[in-house]
C-alpha cells in the first residue's frame, strides 16, 4: 500500500502548479465524460426539509430522488443502491436507510429510535455500510459498521462522551476507515484512521490542521477539510502518512469550501461553497488536473453534501 501511495504522491507533486482556484466552465475535454457518472447531492427546501437529487458533473439538469427527507447521500460502487439517513414517520432520531438508486423501495437498516444514525458510507465491495451513531441526548457518537446481509452490526470507535465521531470514509480497499473528531479542550478537530476490524487506531492530523470531513480517494489519497472550527474552512488534499499536503482551494470572497467527495477516478472532486454568512450553498466541481472549478447547481437553492454515482451505460 505504501508504495501505491508514494507513486500517487510523486505523480500529483508535478501537478502542483496546476491545482489553482480558477473557475469557470469545463474545457471540451471532460465533455465526453459527463455522461459517465451523476453527482447525487442534498438540497434543503424552503421548508427545511433536505432530500436528495442528482444532476450531472458538467451541470444541467436536476432530478428529484427522494420526498420525504433525506440527506448525507451515498452511492453504492456498482451504482445500483443509494444509503442515507433520515427521521422516520412518528421518531425524532435519524435512522440510516438504503433505498434504490432512484429513491424507490427505502428500507429502515438501523431502526433505532434511541440514537441517532447519520452520514452512511458504503464500503468498496457495497456490502457493509460504516455510519456515525450516538445516544439520543447525549454526545457520544462513535463510529459502527453493519453488514448489509446479515444484519450484524459492530462498533470501530468507542463512546467517548463529549467527544463525537462523524464523517465515516473507506479506504480503496475496505480494510481501513477515515473519520473525525472534535477535542472541545483543544478547540480543534482530528482526522483518524482505524481498521475496519477497530484495531490501530491513529489520528494522522494535528491541532494546527483543526482538519474534518476526510473521503478517501481511489489514488489512496485522502480530501478533508481544514480550519473546520474557524470562520473559514478550506479544501486540501494529503496522502495516510503526511508526506504529501497539498490545499486546493482559498475561497478569497469570505466563504468556505468543504464537504470534498472524490470522483471514481479521482481526478476530480465535487464539494460544497458556502458564502461567508452560511446563507447560501452551492455545488462545486474541481478538476484536479487543470484546477478549474465549476459550479453545477448555481442559484438560490441550498446545496450541499455530494458524492458521485457510477454512470449506466
């Protein structure tokens, strides 16, 4: 594994120069890609209640695929299952739910009505799903992993309370879980990685980086946020071991970039901009190869959280 990340590392290193904050539209070249996948995301509505939609990576369109609230979409690999959570009729808590890809036929996976089960990531084999899960009233979410065929559920972090574990993230190849935490003494957040098993766990990122949201890219490298419990946050890019750090975007007008989802290819990422009162979020696109940034769900509506489906042929 180190080695893959070495020579991922050296290969991005060159395109330094390259990974500026430029917007404007996709150059001609990414126009055959865009019917290759679709970019599932949250849009909150005038009534507060998020669902989910998809449009595709060079924008356009935007298709409704949930009504009855949902947010903190996943995709399974083969495109077939979406997984996000939601507050069932009649509850309070949120529940972790799979559905097909276009909404239909959600089932409850969780169906716990004393905690609360939020941010679903299903794991590269689509067979088992990590999700944050924490008592109702209480802050001591850790980070647990069910098996989407039997059932069975385990927890990878423990309760610690006053100090909660969101943002669950695969590695490449499943064996390995990327998430955060926020320290209230240390005023930061910390990015860790523990085997999907629950041993070795490691934070990799310091106070200084006050870094969160990981997603753990194809190419082994990991995007987060950092400055998360600033007035401004910023994307950046880095391998497991901190050899390569990069940061990708500096949003001059005031706002934060955050929320950062790696296409299947990694060459890209979607994230989401908000301005600098938290007012209005968009969807971005950033092609790491050239920089140039895209927004594809420019207007009034609020949107954030995206991640990318697989395309049909």
């Amino acid at each position: 594994m180190k080695r893959a990340v070495i020579i991922t590392i050296a290969i991005l290193s060159t395109m330094t120069g390259a990974l500026t904050s430029a917007s404007g539209a996709l150059g001609d070249d990414h126009s055959g890609r865009c019917d290759k996948s679709t970019i599932v995301f949250t849009r909150s509505g005038d009534d507060g209640i998020p669902n989910l939609f998809s449009t595709s990576p060079c924008g356009g369109a935007v298709s409704q695929l949930t009504t009855t609230g949902a947010h903190h979409a996943d995709v399974s690999p083969d495109g077939r299952h979406l997984a996000y959570d939601s507050i069932p009729p009649g509850q309070t808590t949120t529940d972790v739910f799979v559905a097909n890809r276009d909404g239909s036929r959600a089932r409850d996976i969780t169906n716990s009505p004393g905690a609360n089960d939020i941010q679903p990531d299903l794991s590269p084999d689509g067979q088992q799903v990590a999700y944050s899960s924490g008592t109702n009233g209480l802050r001591d979410s850790r980070i647990v992993v069910q098996d989407l065929r039997s059932g069975q559920t385990r927890a990878v972090t423990s309760a610690n309370l006053g100090q909660e574990s969101f943002d669950p993230s695969w590695s490449p190849s499943g064996g390995w879980i990327a998430f955060d935490t926020f320290d209230p003494s240390a005023g930061a957040s910390y990015i860790w990685v523990v085997r999907s098993n629950g041993q070795d766990l490691h934070r990799i990122t310091t106070a200084a980086d006050d870094a969160c949201e990981p997603d753990w890219g194809p190419n082994w490298l990991i995007a987060y946020v950092g400055g998360c419990d600033q007035a401004q946050s910023h994307l950046f890019i880095r391998d497991p071991f901190g050899v390569f750090v990069h940061q990708l975007t500096t949003d001059p007008d005031g706002g934060s970039s955050q929320l950062p989802a790696f296409s299947p290819d990694g060459r890209s990422l979607t994230f989401s901009r908000f301005d600098a009162e938290f007012n209005d979020g968009d969807v971005w696109r950033l092609d790491l190869l050239t920089g140039i940034q895209t927004d594809l769900v420019a207007g009034p509506t609020f949107d954030y959280w995206s991640v990318w489906a697989p395309g049909r042929d």
